[in-house]
C-alpha cells in the first residue's frame, strides 16, 4: 500500500484496535480473520486456508481434491477504497473487504470477487463498462430459536404481530421505526447510497434499492449491507432473513439485478442509439441471457430453499422469457428514458452470493454481444413458457445443467464450477438427511 494511502487509512482508522478482514465464500458469507489495526495498517500478510472459500452453509468442506490436495493459503489484500468503519460496533471495529489471491499474486479461481472483476476485464477489453443496481428483498422477524417452529414477524406498537395486509404500507405501526433509524444512519456513515425503500408483498418483509453504479462496487455494498442488516437487527433483538423463501403461502425474497452497458469513459448507453431506440447490442444482450439462464440458474438460486421460491412464481418467474415491463418474465425491461433503457434479471434470490450472481448475469450478455445472439421474440401479457426458455425447477436439475455446461467453464473455470459442486452436492444430500414435518403429518398414516 502506498505511503499516502496508509497515512490516509490510519486517519480514518483513529480509535479502532481491530479490522475485521473478510472475503466473500461462495454463498457469499463473509469469511476471514480479525486482525490487530496497527498489523493490518503495517501490511503484514495475512493469509486464509483455500478451503474457506468452498466452505458449505452446515460448516463442512468437500473433498480437499477440490481446492488442492494441500489445502495450501490464499494472501487476503485490500485496498483502502474497501475498508470501513463499522457505526454499529461496540467497541469500535472496521471491515475491510479483501480479494483471496494465489500467493504468487495471482487472482484466486476459487474468488467469487475474483470472478466477477474477471467478467468486467472482459467488457473492458472491449470498451465497455457495466451499470448494475440491486433490489434486496428480506423478512424481518422475531428472535428465532427453534427450527421446528415456523417464523414470526416482531410485535407491533399495537401489540399484534403483522398478518399480511401492510404491503407497500408506509405506517410504522409495525414497531421497526428505530431498527430502521439506525440502519439508515449505517448506511449513510459507510457511504452506502440507497434509493427507494418499501414494505414488500410477504409479511415483515421489505424491499431496499440501492443506486446504479460499478458492478464491482454494487457487489460490495450487496454484501455489506447484507452484513449491515444482519447486525443491526442483533442490536434490536430481530432477526434479519435472506432466504429465497422463509414462510409458507408467502412471497419469497429476490436480489433483482438491473443491467445496462455504457462505452467507457461516458455515460452513453449503448443499448440505446441516437433517436433512442433500442440497438442490435440490446438484443444481442438479451440474447444471451436467454442462452445461459438455465445453465446458471444453481449460481441465481444457490439453495435447496431457493426452488421453493421458483416454484411458487408470482412474480419470482422461473423462466427466460423477456418483456416489456411484465413482471411475469425473468428478464423484464423496465418503462424508461432510452438513456436508461436496462434488462431487469428477475431470477436471482435475495440469498444468492451477489458477487456470484452479478458475474452470472453479466458473462450471459457478455456472451450474447460477442456472439449476436438473437433473442425470442418479446411476450405480453398473460403467456405460457416455451419449453426451450423454461429453467431448472429443482436444485438438483440445476447442478446437473451446471456441470454439463460448457458456458459455465468457459467463464468461471473448471476449477470453480467443479468445487461449487460439490459443495452444493453435499448440501443437498444433508437436507434430504432429514425428515420433514410435512412428510411425518401426511404420509406416515397412509403409506
């Protein structure tokens, strides 16, 4: 690190005694060491088993085949850019944002970070840079302790829980006032700008979007925020939910990913030409994302719950169909100006890895522009899904359209797409370990 950056760092660290440095896992968990402020600021070289970054949601690993025999260290580097104070830490804390490298410098295949700042390389080569937004669905409930119980949302100021009629409602009789207060003010010190907020379909669920911006960047607020709600909600004695689908006869979560293109160093759109229609480069776009949609779905819906969302799909679509500003297609394309005009990627969960679900979408259109790949023609209104555009219903189906995937390897690597795997292999197989409520109450006096 530079001299004036470290100076800089040292200025904003004041006060601080330890720099949590942490780097995205597959599932897009932060995972890494708690570092002492006066090493991290000397640049001492810390280092992370290559394991972690396959580490399964239970806690264990797949075979040590798949991130190397030796299970030998990553260094984790950050750049003052990615380091925070963190608002809600008692005693003070910062977070640091780290890439995982090889310790010859190279970029680890096993980053998720890593493979998304891959995918950008590859727009840059060719003068363009991606504009990205999220909107980041998630539930709101009570303190959790027992997993045979289902969720509840918190008790009101009426003193009632939320039954499911407060969608898009604005009243702050849910009694979350000061939960939000407080991550308001979090996200205004870590410099995270966020755009509409609203009180979603589910019950205590909730919707904020962040501002368009670098794709990288956007990733790394995603996961911060993620983080941000997580905390704070600990603070006020809630529990902050990211699964695709927490509650039964409930909208699930998703992670929508708006996507557009401008021609580096400008703001011009380039899936918009000078009378403002739309151009070859915004079909060819949409294109692609209708050809790599079904062989990425399992890096969109990463868990075995995620298939309960896209089972249900209202308004969770479960297909690569593209529209006009209909909700019922996975790529929706929002009423705007033509310098604005954007593909909406409605298939990502809210528990994707947003580092993971951001290089998907991108490599898709970046697949589509370099090889013109046309699009089916538009939908409207209500529609039936052509079987060529339907996706991967079960995680299963989705695994198994990952590893015949060529696309997959061509812009993750094996090395990646073989260890994400098999580490979703052995989450499957743990789920199914168990024996669900539904399947003792039903099926054990009538089989």
């Amino acid at each position: 690190m530079p001299l004036d950056d470290r100076h800089s760092l040292a200025e904003r660290l004041l006060g601080i005694d330890e720099v949590e440095c942490v780097t995205p896992d597959l599932n897009g968990v932060p995972r890494g060491k708690v570092m002492t402020t006066a090493g991290f600021l000397e640049g001492r070289r810390l280092q992370l088993a290559r394991g972690v970054l396959l580490q399964c949601v239970m806690g264990g690993y797949p075979p040590a085949r798949f991130y190397g025999s030796d299970d030998g260290d990553l260094q984790l580097t950050a750049e003052p850019s990615s380091v925070y104070r963190l608002p809600w830490s008692d005693p003070p804390r910062a977070l640091a944002i780290c890439d995982a490298d090889e310790l010859d410098g190279r970029a680890s295949g096993l980053s998720t970070r890593a493979l998304l700042k891959q995918v950008l390389a590859g727009y840059a080569e060719r003068g363009w840079q991606p504009v990205v937004a999220t909107e980041v669905e998630f539930f709101i409930f009570d303190r959790h302790v027992d997993p045979q119980q289902p969720f509840r949302p918190p008790l009101g100021l009426d003193g009632l829980r939320e039954s499911g009629c407060s969608a898009f409602s604005v009243s702050s009789g849910n009694g979350l006032r000061p939960f939000f207060s407080e991550v308001y003010r979090s996200m205004e010190a870590l410099g995270l700008p966020r755009d509409t907020f609203m009180h979603e379909m589910g019950v205590s669920q909730f919707e904020i979007n962040l501002l368009h911006g670098d794709a990288l960047q956007l990733a790394d607020q995603t996961f911060l925020f993620k983080h941000l709600l997580r905390e704070v909600g600990f603070k006020h004695g809630l529990n902050v939910v990211f699964m695709a689908k927490p509650l039964a006869n409930t909208p699930g979560s998703s992670m929508h990913i708006h996507q557009s293109v401008v021609e580096q160093g400008s703001s011009s759109n380039i899936f918009s030409d000078a009378a403002g229609d739309p151009t070859p480069a915004f079909h060819h776009f949409i294109g692609g994302q209708q050809a790599a949609l079904a062989d990425f779905t399992a890096l969109f819906a990463p868990n075995v719950n995620s298939y309960q969302r896209l089972c249900h799909p209202y308004a969770s679509p479960n297909n690569a169909c593209w529209s006009h500003d209909n909700r019922a297609a996975g790529l929706r394309i929002p009423a705007s100006a033509p310098v604005a005009r954007r593909v909406e990627n409605r298939l990502p969960g809210a528990d994707a890895n947003p580092y993971l679900a951001l290089a998907a979408s991108l490599a898709a259109g970046l697949h589509g522009l370099l090889q013109r790949t046309q699009p089916e023609e538009p939908i409207q209104g209500e529609f039936s899904v052509p079987e060529a555009l339907s996706l991967p219903c079960t995680m299963h189906a989705a695994l198994q359209r990952l590893q015949h995937s060529q696309l997959a390897r061509d812009y993750f690597g094996a090395e990646f797409i073989e260890g994400y795997i098999a580490s979703k292999h052995m989450e499957l197989l743990s789920f199914l370990d168990e024996i669900t409520p539904w399947e003792r109450r039903v099926l054990a006096g009538q089989v």
